[in-house]
C-alpha cells in the first residue's frame, strides 16, 4: 500500500486554493441569475384536467409528416427533455425536421387521488394521441416513450397499434425483476395498499428521498462536494441550479395509479409475464408489430440495461432497433454525448421510416 503524499506544504497550498475558490464562489453566487428552463417555445394544443398537450416551434416547418408525441413519466417534469440552449433532444428533433408533441401531466392533487392507469393510457394519452394526428391529418403518430412513461408508450402501442406508426422508447423498464433493479427489490415487499391507503396521494418528496438513496453518497454527498470545483464558473453553477431544480421539482403521484403501477409492473411483473389489464384493455408486447427503436444508458441505475434490452424478445416486430448509450439514466437526456448521438439516431430511424 502507498503512503499518502501529502506534505505540510502541500496542505498549505491545497487549503489556500480552497479558500480562494470559495471566495470567488461567493462572488460569482450573487452574479448568478434565476435559472430558466423549457427553452423551445410551443403552444398549447389540448388541455384536460391538469393535462396540458403541447406543440414545439421550430425555426423552420417540419420535413417528416408523421408528427412525433413524446410521452414522459409522472415521477419527474418532462422539461428535462428542452432542458436549455446546449441540452435539449426537443430542439435538435425540430431541426431535423421532426414535428414535435409532449404531453405535460401537470401536478395531481387530492382531486386526483383515484386516476388510475386506465385514465392516463386509455383516457389522456389515447385523446393526445387522436388530438394530434386530426391536427395533422394523419392516421398514424409517431410515438417517443420516456422511462416510465415508455412503459405507458408500450401497454398503448400494445392496445392501440392502429394509432402509432413507429415507437421510441428511452430508458424504458421492460422486465421488472433483473437481479440489479434496485427500485424492484425495495417494492416487491412494499404492502402498496396499506402505503397508498394510509397516504392518498404519494408525496414527491418522499419518491424523492427513495431515488437519492439509490446511491447515497453519490447524489447526497459528492455532488455538493463537487460543486465547490465549479463555484467560480457563473454558467456551471447556473447549469448546476438547473439540474437542482428538475431534480426537487417532482409531482405528487396519483394514489390509484401508483398503485396498480407498482403491483402490476414491480411486482408483478406482468409487462413481460403477461396478464396485464389496463382496464378492460389487455396487453400484450408481441401485438407490437410497428417499427421499434430501444434506446438505453449503459451505467443507468433506476433502469439498469438488462431491464430495457429484453424487448427485443417480446415485442411482435421484425423491425426492431436496439441503440445502448454510454451514460446514465439522466445523462441521456443532458450529457455533450448525448446531445452528439440521440437526437440525431432518433431522427435517422424515423426519416428511414417515414420515406
């Protein structure tokens, strides 16, 4: 084993850099401005309950016809996706030439306390989805998936194939009981109706402190610890609060929907198994017959690959794509790769199928 070399000296000068970073970091704190987010400007296009359905304005008209739906979680604000100028997969899609959709769930309160997952995939999304194509005089959307709102994305294609011309999933659980899914071993013993009972709504903060415990010191400790190496840069500390922001600014999740999400998905795991009912609905992956693109982060620890990667034996397409990112489940949204590879595979595979 190495001794450690750090000499008197050594420590003088390591805590004279500290105490100058820091007071430059107290200086460049009173220059930071109010950090914005939801860069793209849209328009609003349907509006249900706490549903908005939004429309993204490119700089010039889309070249693809089918327009492009992106369906998000309910545990999370959808504008990580038009996170800012330099990180958004929205404002790449539209200059492409994608004609850009987003369903925003709003925040549930107790006047939500019974939705379930037959309002939001048999109700919400398949209105935003008829909403969309008689907009654009089309039979067919283009759907992109995100975490769990893929999952939703798939138990629709999977009741609706009729509706969805080509399907995008990102991050998206398939198989819920990899022997790494974290979130899936702490849920399979969880007594969700007493949980739900008790609690009505899920309050965010409390799935907040779940997902942060994931890996606690990494998202609790060295995060902040970091951030004093970046208290001097004005545009990395305002990218730092941005990220903050989307992080604790979370929904409430609807008692009835969470659930059945965590008694049909977690635990029973009949995405895969089979036997899934979305109210009178019933799913079946191999019903997927349209084109399918699957995209995953490689070090993602709320959906590990082997989680998402096993579509490809469900679904009932001969075109599937599988495309796996070097990065984490968040840094797929926001990370310079990420800006590099996914908008631009996104787009490619839906251009080669809209011809």
């Amino acid at each position: 084993m190495n001794p450690i070399n750090i000499t008197p000296q050594k420590a003088l000068d390591d805590a004279i850099k500290l105490q100058q970073k820091i007071a430059n970091g107290m200086k460049t704190l009173r220059e930071v401005d109010d950090v914005h987010f939801g860069v793209t400007d849209k328009e609003e296009i349907y509006r249900e309950d706490k549903l908005v359905l939004y429309r993204f304005k490119g700089e010039g008209k889309p070249t693809i016809k089918t327009p492009l739906l992106i369906v998000y979680a309910l545990v999370n604000r959808p504008y990580m996706v038009d996170l800012q100028e330099d990180r958004s997969i929205v404002k790449q899609l539209l200059a492409s030439g994608q004609d850009v959709y987003l369903i925003d769930w709003g925040y549930p309160d107790l006047s939500d306390r019974f939705t379930n997952l037959d309002d939001y995939i048999n109700g919400y999304i398949r209105r935003c989805v008829d909403a969309v194509a008689k907009r654009c005089g089309v039979a067919k959307i283009n759907m992109l998936g995100i975490c769990q709102g893929g999952a939703f994305s798939l138990c629709f294609a999977s009741i609706y194939p009729e509706k969805v011309r080509n399907l995008v999933t990102m991050v998206t659980p398939v198989d819920f009981h990899t022997p790494e899914n974290m979130l899936s071993h702490w849920t399979r013993g969880l007594d969700v109706d007493l949980f739900v009972d008790a609690l009505g709504n899920v309050p965010a903060e409390l799935m907040n402190f779940c997902y942060l415990t994931l890996k606690p010191v990494r998202l609790n400790q060295q995060k902040y610890i970091g951030l004093i190496d970046i208290l001097d840069n004005k545009t990395e500390v305002e990218n730092f609060l941005r990220m903050e922001k989307w992080i604790f600014d979370s929904p409430d999740q609807a008692g009835e929907a969470f659930r059945e999400f965590i008694k049909e998905f977690y635990q029973g795991n009949k995405l895969v198994k089979g036997g899934l009912m979305i109210g009178d609905k019933s799913v079946a992956l191999k019903n997927i017959t349209m084109p399918v693109l699957n995209i995953f982060a490689e070090q993602d620890h709320l959906v590990p690959p082997s989680a998402s990667r096993v579509l490809k034996d469900h679904v009932g397409s001969s075109d599937y794509t599988q495309l796996a990112f070097k990065g984490g489940h968040i840094g797929i949204y926001v990370s310079g790769r990420a800006q590099r590879e996914v908008p631009p595979a996104i787009h490619a595979w839906l251009a080669e199928r809209s011809r």
